[in-house]
C-alpha cells in the first residue's frame, strides 16, 4: 500500500499544504483557512488524490490547535509534530526519517 505525505505549514489563520508521494513528488499545494471550511478543502483535496485517511502520513508544526483534532477526528492515525525549531530551509545535514508510514522517503533538513 502506498502512503500520502501531507506537510502543513500551519500559522493562526491559514494553512499551505503540500501533498506529496513516497518518492517526495508533490501532488498538490493548496493554503486553506483555519476553518472548518478550509478543513474541508483539506479533506476534499486528499480524497481528489485517491487516499483514505488510514493512509496518510501527516506532519506539521504543532499540536496546539483545531486542526491537529480535525485530523484524529477524521481517521489520521498518523499525524507527526515536527518543531520548527529542528528545521531548516538552508541546506544542512540530511536524515531519512525511519517512520514506517514513510518508508524512508520523507527527508527533514535539521538544523546543525
């Protein structure tokens, strides 16, 4: 089976989300409200793909929000919080995340 990877750039009032395949190709870009509205295109946009929920890999930068109980509400069981404070945009030492739901596809940039 394969899986979906959902990156969310979150902020108080929108979200940019990227969907991406195992091989790290995007999919889709969308930024959505912080609404229910917005949580909605999220859903719909996933579906558009062709995934169920149980089938996503989901990673963002908090667990402090609506959005993360939208998530477990709806069927994604796996939802990672990645601290900006451990990314970086600049190029950096690469690790391949272990995480069966990526199978070492999803590549962060931390911070040295």
């Amino acid at each position: 089976m394969s899986s979906l990877l959902i990156g969310i750039d979150w902020s108080q009032a929108k979200h940019d989300i990227c969907f991406l395949n195992e091989a790290g190709a995007a999919l889709a870009r969308l930024t959505i409200a912080h609404s229910a509205d917005g949580f909605a295109r999220l859903e719909a946009q996933r579906a558009k793909l062709g995934f169920k929920p149980s089938e996503c890999c989901v990673a963002l930068e908090t667990a402090h929000n609506l959005l993360v109980d939208f998530l477990w509400g709806h069927g994604y069981d796996q939802v990672y919080v990645i601290p900006p404070s451990v990314v970086t945009p600049a190029p950096a030492v690469r690790v391949q995340a272990s995480t069966e739901c990526v199978k070492g596809f999803w590549t962060l940039r931390l911070k040295v």
